[in-house]
C-alpha cells in the first residue's frame, strides 16, 4: 500500500512534464525521471532539435534567429544566414555538442 500512495502522489508531478516523464516503482522505491534527466532518456531527434535551437537562441555571438535546425537519424543540418563567420562557426560548434549528435552538416550563409 505505502508504495501505491507515493505513486500516486506522485502522478500529478509525471503528468505536469507533459508526457516527458517515467515512473518506475521497485518495491517501496519509487523513481522519477523528467526529461531534463538526460542520462535516463535516450536522444531522439526531436530532443536534439530542440537542444540545438535552444543554444543557439541563447548564445550572443549566433543569435539564433535565422536559422532552420533540421535532425534525421542524429544527424544535425543548419540552415539559414548569419551575420558573421564567428556566428556560422559557432553555430556548428555548438550543434555538435548536443547530446545524441552524430555529425552536423552546415550549410549556413553569410548576409549580405
């Protein structure tokens, strides 16, 4: 029984992760891991999209806007134009150290 309470106790915390959440339970030990939990969720290859984007959105030097981040089978392709080629460089730097990144492709240009 005290096993089942702390499941359920801790069912409204699974479902506020939006489906990004596990709840394991082995005899009184109950675990939860949330998606930020990287090591207990494997990348897939919309994690990954969204972890590139998200550092390049907040990186100063890239900026992020103008840039499509495409992911097929942890493969990583950048799209767009940047202003610099600090900016270009960077972006590819910081794709390749996502979790789950096999090898990014880019294909970004300058402004003009």
């Amino acid at each position: 029984m005290r096993t089942l309470t702390t499941v359920l106790l801790l069912a409204p915390l699974a479902s506020m992760a939006q489906g990004y959440a596990s709840v394991t339970t082995v005899g009184l030990r109950t675990e939860v891991a949330f998606a930020g939990d990287k090591s207990k969720l494997p990348a897939t290859d919309d994690s990954i999209r969204d972890q590139v984007m998200m550092k390049l959105a907040a990186d100063t030097d890239v900026k992020g806007g103008g840039i499509d981040v495409e992911v097929t089978d942890g493969t990583v392709t950048l799209k767009g134009a940047v202003d610099t080629d600090k900016a270009r460089s960077k972006a590819e730097k910081l794709a390749k150290h996502v979790k789950g990144v096999k090898s990014v492709v880019n294909q970004l240009k300058l402004k003009e």
